[in-house]
C-alpha cells in the first residue's frame, strides 16, 4: 500500500511539472512574436494614437490635403436659410358665384392676364331671371302707386278728395317703394351694378344671364368650370393671383432670432435662374415658436415683376441683420472657420487639426453663426490652430478604416 501511495503522488509531480513548462513555452512563444496584450489595447489597430490620422508628406499631397490657421475675425452679421414662394395671400383671389346656375360661357382661360372687372364667364341662372322679374314688377307698381298718390294730392288740394284718401294713397305708395328698393337691392347682392340694374327691362331677352367679373388684376392661375355645367355658391371657378410680389416663407431656429428683424433687407435666390438675385423685407415674425422644431415662421415680401418667381419653388435665403456693431452689419471679433473644413461624423460636427508630422486629429467643434462660406466655431479650437480647411472627407475615410480595423500605418 504504501508502495502504490508513493508511486501516485510521483505521477501527480510529473504531470504538474509539465503543465507549468507547457504554460512556460506558450508565453515563450508570444514573446517571440513581439506581442504584449496592455500595449496593444492602448494603441489602434493602424498603431497610432486613437482620432489621430497619420499620412507621410507626399501621401498627403497626393490628398489633396491644405490647412489654414485660424484667427478671430469679424463675421458678417448674416444668416442663410432656405424657405418657399408661396403666393402673396393678400393678391390671391377665389372667384365663386353668388347665385346658382348653369354656365353659358367661359371666357377666361388658364394662364390669362386679366383686369379687374373683367368678365370672366356668364352664367344661365333661373334665381336671377326671378329676381329681375321681381323688381320689374315692383318698379311698375311704384309708378302706378306714385302717379295715383300725386294725383290724389292734387285733388285733396282742390278740395274734390278727401284727407284719408290722400293719406291711404300715400301710405300705397311709400310701401311699394320700400319694396323696389329691396327688389334693387338683391340684384346688387346677385353683383349687378347700378348701371345694369338700371339696363333691366322686360324687352332684355337675357335676363337670366349673369356675368362674373375679375375682382382684381392678375392672372388666372386655376381655372374649374367648363361651359354647360350646373355651378353654386360653394363651387370655386377661377383662382386669380397678382403674382408682381409673392411671400417667401422661412423657418428661424429660436437661437438665431436676435439677428431676424421685421423690415430687415434680405437677398432671396432659387435653382432655376442661380445667376439672379430677388431683393425681399421681413415683413413679418410669427409671435409663437414651434415647440417640435424650435423654430419661428417668418415672412418675406419680395418683389417679382418678371413673374419669375412661382409658388412651390425651393429658395435660398440670406438675412443681413443691420442692427450688429452699430448698425455695420459685422459681428466680431469671433473665432471663423472655412465651411469646407466642416464634416459631420454621427451627430457630431468636426474638424482635424494639423498637429505637424503628418498627424492629423479628429476634433469636435459647436459650430454658431454662418456667413456665405464662413462658420463661426463656438468651442472646440482656439485662435492659432492649424486645421485642414480641404481634404478632410479623405481623413474621416481614413480614420474609419482605422476604427474598422482595416487600417495599416501610413
């Protein structure tokens, strides 16, 4: 027994030995690759600094890389946004009849140029032909009850009539006036004028007919009726709009609102002729603030005598706050950067700095105001800085590779 004990505790040596110089010969063999696990966590795959891109000078150029050194400046007070023509809502009409009839004609046609009065379809309507029969008869028995009271006044002057005739003949008539009157009256609500409702005669075959004329000037931008068909009140026939001034309506984010100023100058551009420029004012500054998107509606009257400019375009538009610096327009001195030098990486904005060797390291920046193809930056670099003002899509590609392990050192 105390044989078999000893020879089980020499075999128990044995095997623990080898597996402490198995262990050993591993490490070994990790080492003579060069590994070491802590260094190699600390470093990125393409074995430089973490954010930092690495590219030797010729390499570089052939990126296309330039830097610039950022300075504080003045930064015109400008604001750029985009917004959209719409119409001017205060020369934009909607032509409906005010009776009930069939169309007897359709003058106006779509895209017309028309003047205010002009007729732009006539209409058969029944009502009408009753209202005007109406008022004839009223106007017949106005006369009559006119006529009879004058000669009862006379014969009560002379004594031949009495009093109470005189008087019942007068009262015949003030009540046939009061309805002429109103018989008058329902022809101009029907939108007679005085000079047609005076034109109505039994001997006017076209009693019925009812013109419907152009409220103001402008052009005839929706047309809805078509000759034969039955029309009410409640029909829309012909949209009219005077398109010499329309509204550019713009979103201002609620940070940005110290620089947006009823009657402000603005400069409004669009894709369909890049080469002009439409001058516009403020006009108006919603009083509310969107509490989804944080921002403010705005209005901007701009003029458009070439009628250039058409409802539902996308526009470019850029505010020049004239309050700034006493009134120069400028706001400064402030820390601007090239908006080519911009990328956007997630929800974040960044820049790469120029650290020199060849280093380039991915920043975070809080970007504020821009001005044509300046950005002033908020935080995240301070005035001398070096930063790559072109090239630094290629950086953020390389810096990818690198996060993706693709990377090599460079």
């Amino acid at each position: 027994m105390t044989y078999l004990t000893n020879l089980q505790s020499t075999l128990a040596g044995l095997i623990l030995a080898g597996v402490v110089l198995g262990t050993m010969g591993c490490s070994d063999t990790g080492g003579s690759d060069g590994g070491d696990d802590t260094t190699h966590q600390e470093e990125t795959p393409s074995g430089h600094e973490e954010g930092v891109v690495q590219l030797a000078g010729a390499k570089a150029a052939a990126a296309g890389i330039e830097t610039i050194a950022i300075s504080l400046t003045s930064l015109p007070a400008q604001l750029a946004t985009t917004g959209q023509v719409d119409f001017n809502q205060d020369r934009l009409a909607h032509v409906s009849p005010r009776i009930p009839g069939r169309v007897h004609e359709a003058r106006a046609r779509l895209g017309q140029q028309v003047r205010r009065g002009e007729i732009l379809a006539i209409l058969d309507s029944i009502e009408l032909g009753r209202a005007k029969a109406d008022y004839l008869q009223a106007r017949a028995r106005e006369q009559l009850t006119r006529e009879n009271f004058n000669r009862e006044e006379e014969l009560y002057a002379d004594r031949i009539s009495s009093q109470k005739e005189m008087l019942s003949a007068k009262a015949a008539h003030i009540e046939v006036e009061a309805e002429l009157r109103s018989a008058e009256e329902t022809l101009r609500l029907y939108g007679l004028s005085d000079e047609e409702v005076a034109a109505v005669t039994y001997e006017n075959p076209g009693r019925s007919l009812f013109p419907i004329r152009a409220p103001l000037s402008g052009k005839i931008v929706e047309k809805h009726v078509t000759v034969g068909e039955l029309v009410t009140p409640e029909r829309n026939l012909f949209s009219l709009a005077d398109l010499s001034q329309v509204w550019v309506w713009i979103d201002i984010y609620e940070r940005d609102l110290q620089q947006v100023h009823v009657d402000d100058g603005v400069e409004v551009r669009v894709d369909a002729f890049p080469d002009l420029e439409f001058g516009g004012t403020v006009s108006y500054l919603s009083d509310r603030v969107d509490p989804d998107t944080r921002r403010v509606r705005a209005r901007i009257d701009v003029e458009n005598p070439e009628n250039r400019l058409r409802p539902g375009m996308f526009a470019q538009v850029q505010l020049t706050d004239p309050h700034e610096g006493d009134g120069g327009g400028a706001r400064g001195p402030v820390l601007v950067i090239p908006e080519d030098a911009l990328q956007r990486d997630g929800d974040s904005t960044i820049v790469f700095v120029d650290l020199g060797n060849g280093q380039y390291e991915r920043r975070e920046i809080k970007v504020g105001r821009k001005a044509g193809a300046s950005i002033e930056v908020t935080e995240g670099l301070t005035p001398g800085e070096i930063i790559v003002s072109a090239g630094a899509f290629f950086l953020k590609s390389e810096l990818a590779k690198d996060e993706l392990g693709e990377g090599h050192a460079h």
